[in-house]
C-alpha cells in the first residue's frame, strides 16, 4: 500500500457559514506507512453530521488544540521568527489525507488545501516578501488585515489575537471572507466581539494564498 499523511488544515470554526470561505493553511503534517482511510460517514448524513465526524478525527489526533510555535514574524519589511506560542483549538481544523509527498512533511506550513480540487499545493510566493500579507493593525478593538493585492477570489481571512501582556485574549480566534467583488478587495475588517484591553496583541494571520504570519501591533 501507498504510504499516506494527514494534513492538520484551517478550515474554519464549526459555526462558519457554508458561504465562507477557509483559508486552508496547513499547519501540521502526520505520516505513517499504510495510513488507515478516514471512517466515512454514515448514509443520510448531513453536512453538519460530516463535519462532526471530522472533529471527532481532529480530536484523536491533536487533542483538544494545537500548539503552533517557531512562525515566521513580519515588522515593516523585517522577516524573523516569532517567539509566541499558539493554541489553536482543535475545531479550527480540517483534515486531508494524501499520498505521502516528502516536500510537504518537511515544510507544511508552505502549503494549503485546496477545498474545491481536493489537493494540497504549495502557497505561490516565492520570496518572504511576497508571501506574507502586507500589514495587520487595530483601528480601536477590530482588525484590518491588509494584503499585498487586490484578491482574484473570494478569500478566506482568519486570525488568532494572542495578549503579550498578563490582561486580554490569549487565544481569540476571528474570521472573514474577503470578496471579490468588494469594493476594497485588499483589506479585511475582523469585528471584535467586545473591547480588548489596552496594550501589545501577536496576532497570527492566515490568509488563502499566503505565508501563515504574526504580526504585532497595540490596542491604544
């Protein structure tokens, strides 16, 4: 038999619309020979029973969130390692099994899935700075994340907002779907739930077609 992997993707909380759009970013990659097929879902089941079943999976394998470290960090045009640690909850995710491909088990964080032709492809930036998202900052508690292009499709946006200091969120998770109709295609509003305490935010970006990246920036 074909050794096979799975890939630990962002396909969005249990709650998205099915109008929105994942990013699809893959963050993890598990490999073993003669990988067993996911179980299939029962006959008659809904989407929403699909979905459960796929947690289920997600769950049995990354527990109940996913600790996330060592991502690259971008400030201004400066390129370096960020030392915050991410735990992504477990219902953020989505699985996809595939033959084995060496180049994706060494470097999966340069990947995605894609959802509609139900493969994994390398992110298309060639260069650092071509493959993170422009910029990320707060206008008062929201989020616009900016990208370096007017997107081509309907795109998925989806961000974790972690507090650098000892009060706010340390693990808030927002989404959008940037259109391709809007009228701006390159920058994306992630309301806030509620205010965010005063102070420095990392927040962990991913953005169909790009680099998983923090950004740092201060709610005022």
């Amino acid at each position: 038999m074909t050794d096979k992997m799975t890939l630990l993707y962002i396909k969005g909380q249990h709650v998205m619309a099915k109008s929105d759009v994942a990013p699809g970013n893959v963050l993890a990659a598990i490999s073993r020979a003669a990988l067993p097929e996911e179980s299939p879902p029962p006959a008659g089941a809904t989407d929403d029973d699909k979905r459960d079943l796929e947690l289920e999976q997600v769950g049995n394998l990354a527990g109940g969130e996913l600790l996330v470290r060592s991502l690259l960090a971008k400030a201004g045009t400066t390129f370096t390692v960020s030392p915050v640690e991410f735990n992504i909850p477990f219902e953020s995710f989505g699985l996809f099994t595939t033959d084995l491909d060496p180049n994706v088990l060494e470097d999966p964080r340069s990947h995605y899935v894609d959802e509609v032709e139900k493969k994994v492809k390398p992110l298309p930036g060639s260069t650092l700075a071509n493959s993170a998202p422009d910029k990320v900052e707060f206008t008062g508690s929201d989020l616009v994340v900016t990208l370096l292009a007017d997107v081509q499709a309907d795109t998925g946006v989806w961000v974790v907002i972690c507090a650098n200091g000892a009060s706010g969120p340390k693990n808030q998770v927002r989404y959008g779907v940037l259109k391709k109709d809007a009228t701006d295609k390159k920058n994306k509003q992630l309301n806030a739930p509620g205010p965010l305490p005063v102070g420095s935010y990392s927040i962990l970006t991913l953005v169909t077609g790009y680099q998983p990246t923090v950004f740092v920036d201060s709610v005022p």
